[in-house]
C-alpha cells in the first residue's frame, strides 16, 4: 500500500513537472517572440522618428527611435499593432507584416489633432515640466562623461533643372554625397562649467588633415533643457519655458503608457500674431520626472531655407541624459538658386557615465582639443567607433570626392576660405593680411598697403614680415615688420620684436584689440600722433588667463597745432619707454581650434580685461615717470522672455610720480565715435553724438548698456523690426596740474549721458540666399540742460548680417 501510494505521488509529481515545464516553455517560445521594423513616409520612403507604436486595444506600447525603428517583446499575446504619427494618418497592421510600415500623409492643417483635452490638463503637464527641467539638465549634474560618435552628409537638392541636368545630378547623387564627414570624441564634464570635448578621430572627405572641426553642437544644443535653443547660432524661444502661454500654443496629440509612466505627446506652434524666433513641432513629457524624453523642432523660417531637429533622451544611472542628436537643414536655393542643398547630421552617445574621474585634469585655456592621431586613425580603428558601418554610398563618397578634391586642389581653397576667418589669406608660403589693402580716415584719405608675413608652409615656429601704407591725403609712407617665434609650434604663444612708423589718434585708450574696435578707430584717425616704435611681446595663455607682457620705446610726436605748458619743456617731439602687462580672463569660454591657434566663441560669464603699465617721458628739459592702469569689462546675457542684455564698463587711471602734468598725448580721450557727417554709424562701446576728442582725464568711468527685445514688431519677407534701447555714461576729472598745462581741454566732470532707440532689421534682403543683410535705424540723443535735438541728437543707422 505505501509502495501504491508512493508510486501514484510519484507519477502525479511527474504530471505537474510536466505541466509546469510545458508553461514554462510555452513562456519562454513566447517572450521571445520580438516584434520588430521601421516607420516609413509612404510618399518618400524617409523614415519618421519618434512614432508610436501601441498595442492592439491599448494604451501601451514603444516610441520608435530617431531612424523610425523599433524592436520591443510584448508581456502578453497581441496580433496586431497601432502606428501613428503627427500628420499621418494611423496604420492597424498585424505583427506579420512588420519590416517596413509606410504611413500616408494627411493634409491637416495643426488645428485638426486627434486629441483635444482640457487646457487646464496641458497647463498641469507644461509646467510640471518646466519646474523639472533643472533636476534634469545635465548642467547641473555634479559630473559626466561620454563619448559622442558623429556623421554628417551634405547633398544636393534640385529645384528647377532641364531633364539632362536633373539625370546627371541624380546620377552623382545615387552614387554619392557631396560631402561626408565622421567625428569620434569624448566629452567630460564638472560643474559649475568645465567641459572638455576631445576629437579623437576625424575624417572629413576631400581633406587629408583636419582643418576644423565638425561637432554636431556646432548647430545643435547638447541638451534642451535651458530657456533658449541655439539652432545654427541662432537662438529659439524654448516652447517649455516660463511664459509660454503668451508665445506658443498647445494640443496633445497623444497618451502611450510605458510600465509604470505615461509619455505625454505635445504638439506646439507659435501663437497667432506673435512675432519672435520661433520653433514648432512636437515635445514627448514622460511622467518619470516629467522629464523632455523626445523633442521635434522646425525653425519658423519662412525663406529659403529650414532647419529640423530631433532628439531624444535615456534614463539612464537614475538620471535623463541625451542619447541620439539629429538635424536636417535645407538650403533652397544655396549654392544656386536651381540647385539648393541639404546638410544632415547624426550623432549617437554612449558610454554615459555620472563618477567623477579623479585623475581627469581639464584644460581650461582648450575646451575642444585634438588627439594628435586625429588623422591618422585605420580603417579598423574606425569601424569600433562606429556604430553602424558605412553603406556603399558613404564609402563612395570618401572615394569620390577624395579623388574631385585632389584633382582640383580643393583642400587649398578651403585653406584659404577658412584662413580668411583670420584675417588673412595664404598665398603659398606667405599670408596677405586683410587690414593692410585698403582703408580710409580723416586725415589719410584713402590709404593703401600690403602687408606679408610667411606662413606654417615656411615654418609653424616663426613668422617674419613686415607690411606698408600710403596715404593720398597726407602723402606719407608708414610701414613696419616683426618676428614672430611660436615655441611650442602653437601660435597662441609667441615672442615677437617689432618696428613700425605709422599714426594714432592722440589720447587713444588701447587695453585690447577685441575691443580696441581698430577698423572704426582708423576711420576716426582726425588728430594724430606720429610714433616711430621699437617693441618686444611675450604672449600665452594659462587656463582661463590670457596674459602678454610688453616693452616699447616710442618717438612721438603730434601732428597738430598743440602746445604743452609742461615744466620745463622745450621740444615737440617725446621719447616714450614703457612696460606692461595686460590681462584677459574669460571665465568657461569655449575655443574652437583653427590654424595652430584657438579662436574665441562664446563665454555665459563676464570677460575681464587689465593693462597695468609704467613708464618714463621725456622732452627737452622735461622728465617724467608715470604709472597707468586701464580695466573694462564685458557681458552679454540673455533673459528669458526679455531679451538680449549688453554690459561693457570702462575705467581708467594715470598719474605721475612727482605730481608733475602729462602732455595731452598721454592722457585719456573720451571714447567718441561721433563723425562729422549728417549720417552717424550706429556701433557699440562707444558714444554716439560724442567727438572723438571732447574730452580728456586722468581718472574716468564709462558704461555703456544695449537691450534687444526678443520680439518683432511684425514679420514680412522684407522686414522683421525689432526694438532696441541703449544708455552710455562718462564721468572724468582732471587734476589742477594736467587741466592748466593743456590749454584748451575738459573733463567731463558733470558726467556726459546719452541715450538711444534702434528699430534693428527694419529692411532686410537675403544674401546668397542664405544670411540676411539687415539695415538698421534710428536716433541718439545727448542729455543736456537745455533741449535741442538739432544740436545733441543724432540719427544713426548701421549694417549687420545674421542667418
């Protein structure tokens, strides 16, 4: 009996094995069955991001990523699926027939949606993600890293071509791209603001050495989690930012339910009558932190060219972090009006990760820097970064344009187009400086030269030359030459000796060339002084430092009717020897290298100038030693909602060390930018109904502030005007001895104030079918006790290009 009874146990144990085996198969064949394809244009065959993908007869489902693709293992037993996209019409299809879903396009306008809730509901989701939008941008994250793998494909685009060119150019563009380039790099961060992007391989078709590089945040933002998108150097108002409910409006389009969050999708457009830089398209808020998991943007450019981007975010390490960049920009009718252009770029990240390296040491003075095998990477180097192969297409290209290229030398015209950013254009071994061709001011007239220096082709460790002008109007020859020696083999450090003979205007406040605005002083060249000058520079840069020593020894002499009742003096001539050091400090600024050197983008924080100088004049009897210190700062911030914010302060100080006067050529010129002409020139950092030698003082301040309103009046095709407001201050003094050897000069003691309004872009006119021409327009006036425009106002227009 107990043998029965332990036999049947046995058995109905086997039976419930069995059964449970079975499940577990059946199980197991049926989590892996995985359902995947892509989403298609059935008009184009372009695949269409971001598309939802739900589950028959539910909320539930996946949002294809930025190819269109998607791959997902339904929990549960499902035939068919649900596709759809904004702008197309939605697609039940069974899981069979799954390796491409073409979706066809509606014709609705943005007002017909599939949803239309509450406003109450959009409202709540909205600003729930704007309160996040802090927790989840990267910037306040305590440190990452990452590597960043990026393509970018330029094609044609034909507009209006005969038959035989429309066959020849969709041959080229079957078989190749014009141009493709591919960039693997690391980027590390540390808050507040270090970042540190490393390109480690680069390859750019047509090109052997990488004469620039190619970052896909060269046009996109690396995130969009702050109040404003920078597409193209262009900045957007963010749809999801404070005060979005007097700019954009918003419908959602639809729910999809992942695990335990729902993803809200939004669509967004900007509000009828508002005129501002605008984006429409589509945003994704995933009720996990209510974080920006899926972005679409369009520019709201209506000319001839548009730009699309799309993002798209992982949760990733407890934390939101961009996962896959993308951009199309189309130019219509560049470089032809027949034959436009589209440039699209892709970027993927991986190797996301939040633990500080202890041992990564950023260095501040190259945010972007280049591995020295940047372009010398193989062919199996490149295929582990990566993360599709190239397609036939892509590999023809390098082969095509790589063989057009060195046939035509087109990597020596690049060379000399980019150089020109410089301000100087190669010719063989020697550079053309641009400045030196052609100028005009008061007191030279028409001025021409030529100045040539040699190039890398000659030596990257030195550069010598030398330049000449002449002047119709003054009939005088003014020339000089340097050596220049790069140790390093890096021209952002050099030792030079130089000499020159030329002009300055008297009282010039020279502390750096950025904002020495040379061009303009050169046209205001009225009351000079003529300097023979003999000097010696040393310059670097140290992290966010840039510093440069200097030593000159001048020969001055006035070229104007001037006497100095100085002690003692007896001459018209004075021999000038001085020492100084200036200072740069651009705290976080992010540099872009090209040609050896670093050139300045941009900055978010204050840019700090100093010059500290001594030295010692003599003329005749009269001996002097004096000490000088001139300081300025710069900013420039954007408000959300307000605008754009322009700060630049200057201030100043000379005295001598035995309380002697200083000759005027000494002294400190008010900083006037007025001319004697019915038209005045609208130009910022200086004062616009102020002659540039009004005033002189030993000790002074100026500020001068610009507001730009983000909003247009109107937009039309020929005109987008928008307001701008402006407010310039001095105040000046001179002591007892300066003010009674120089007869004939003020201070502004009292203080000089004046103030502005500009209508910007009040006529534009499209150039190359790619910038905008901008004329701008309006009046200054300065604030004196008695009212009188015809004798303190001034109506101003000025010139300025954007995209």
């Amino acid at each position: 009996m107990i043998l029965i009874t332990f036999a049947t146990q046995t058995v109905a144990l086997k039976r419930i094995l069995l059964v449970l085996l079975t499940l577990l198969c059946c199980k197991y064949s049926y989590a892996q069955q995985q359902i995947r394809g892509t989403v298609a244009d059935a008009e184009t065959s372009q695949p269409l991001p971001f598309a939802t993908i739900k589950h028959e007869g539910s909320s539930e489902g996946i949002i294809t990523d930025i190819n269109g693709r998607f791959s997902f293992t339904p929990n549960r037993d499902i035939k068919r699926i649900t596709v759809s996209y904004i702008g197309y019409k939605p697609a039940i299809v069974a899981i069979n027939q799954r390796d491409t879903i073409f979706l066809e396009p509606l014709s609705t306008t943005f007002n017909e949606v599939i949803i239309r809730p509450p406003y109450d509901k959009i409202k709540r989701i909205v600003n729930r993600a704007i309160d996040s939008k802090s927790q989840h941008n990267p910037d306040q994250y305590d440190w990452y890293s990452c590597h960043i793998y990026y393509k970018m494909k330029v094609d044609m685009l034909p507009a209006q071509v005969t038959d035989s060119q429309e066959a020849n150019l969709k041959r080229f563009s079957d078989a190749s791209h014009l141009i493709l380039s591919e960039t693997y790099s690391k980027r590390y961060y540390k808050r507040p603001q270090k970042t540190q992007d490393i390109v480690l391989a680069s390859r750019f078709s047509g090109l052997k050495k990488s004469l620039f590089t190619s970052l896909v945040t060269d046009v996109l933002p690396f995130h969009v989690y702050g109040s404003y998108i920078t597409l193209n150097e262009v900045d957007y108002l963010h749809p999801i930012a404070p005060g979005w409910q007097s700019r954009y409006e918003f419908d959602i389009v639809d729910e999809l339910t992942s695990g335990n969050d729902t993803i809200y999708i939004l669509k967004y457009k900007q509000k009828k009558g508002k005129s501002f830089n605008a984006l429409r398209g589509t945003v994704y808020i995933n009720t996990n932190g209510y974080a920006i998991s899926h972005m679409i943007a369009y520019n709201a450019d209506t000319a001839s060219r548009q730009l699309k981007m799309e993002q798209i975010y992982q949760h990733t390490g407890g934390k939101w972090f961009p996962k896959e960049l993308n951009y199309e920009l189309w130019f219509k009718k560049f470089p032809d009006p027949n034959v436009g252009m589209t440039m699209n770029g892709h970027s993927i990240i991986d190797s996301v990760s939040f633990i500080e390296d202890k041992s990564f040491k950023f260095d501040k003075a190259h945010s972007l820097k280049l591995d020295k095998r940047i372009d010398e990477r193989t062919a199996d180097e490149w295929e582990t970064m990566r993360f599709d192969s190239l397609n036939e297409k892509e590999k023809n290209t390098y082969k095509v344009i790589d063989s057009i290229a060195k046939e035509n030398n087109l990597e020596g015209l690049i060379n000399v187009t980019a150089k020109a950013a410089t301000g100087r254009i190669p010719v063989g071994p020697v550079d053309i400086e641009l400045k030196r061709l052609l100028a005009y001011n008061t007191y030279e007239g028409t001025r021409l030269g030529l100045g040539l220096y040699t190039n890398e082709k000659v030596s990257k460790y030195y550069s010598v030359g030398g330049w000449f002008g002449y002047g119709f109007k003054d009939k005088v020859m003014k020339y000089g030459g340097s050596a220049r020696v790069f140790p390093t083999g890096v021209r952002e450090h050099w030792i030079e000796a130089a000499y020159q003979k030329t002009y300055q205007n008297t009282g010039n406040i020279n502390i750096h060339p950025e904002l020495d605005r040379n061009g303009l002083r050169n046209w205001l060249l009225a009351r000079v002084d003529e300097i023979h000058e003999l000097s010696g520079t040393l310059h670097g840069r140290l992290g966010y430092w840039e510093t440069e020593l200097q030593t000159r020894r001048q020969l001055l002499t006035p070229r104007y009717d001037y006497v100095f009742n100085g002690e003692n003096n007896n001459g018209v001539s004075y021999t000038h020897r001085e020492a100084a050091i200036n200072l740069r400090y651009a705290y976080a600024e992010k540099r872009t290298p090209l040609f050896d050197t670093y050139l300045p983008l941009e900055s978010k924080y204050p840019i700090l100038y100093l010059r500290l100088s001594g030295g010692n004049i003599t003329s005749g009897l009269y001996n002097t030693n004096y000490t000088k210190a001139l300081a300025s700062a710069t900013f420039r911030v954007r408000i959300n909602r307000l605008g754009h914010e322009h700060f630049r302060v200057y201030a100043g100080i000379v005295q001598t060390m035995d309380n002697k006067s200083l000759p005027r050529s000494f002294l400190m010129a008010g900083n006037g930018f007025r001319i004697d002409s019915r038209i005045q020139l609208d130009a910022w950092g200086g004062f616009l109904t102020l002659l540039p030698f009004t005033y002189f003082s030993d000790k002074f301040v100026s500020l001068h502030y610009k507001h730009d309103f983000d909003r247009s009046f109107y937009e039309h095709k020929y005109s987008k005007p928008y307001l701008s407001l402006a407010h310039n201050m001095l105040y000046g003094s001179l002591n007892k001895e300066n003010l009674l050897a120089n007869t004939g000069i003020t201070s502004p003691t009292n203080g000089y104030h004046e103030s502005g309004i500009m209508l910007n872009q009040l006529l534009r006119f499209e150039y190359l079918n790619i910038a905008y021409i901008n004329l701008n327009a309006g009046v200054y006036y300065h604030w004196a006790p008695t009212f009188d425009f015809g004798k303190h106002g001034r109506f101003v227009v000025g010139v300025s290009a954007n995209l």
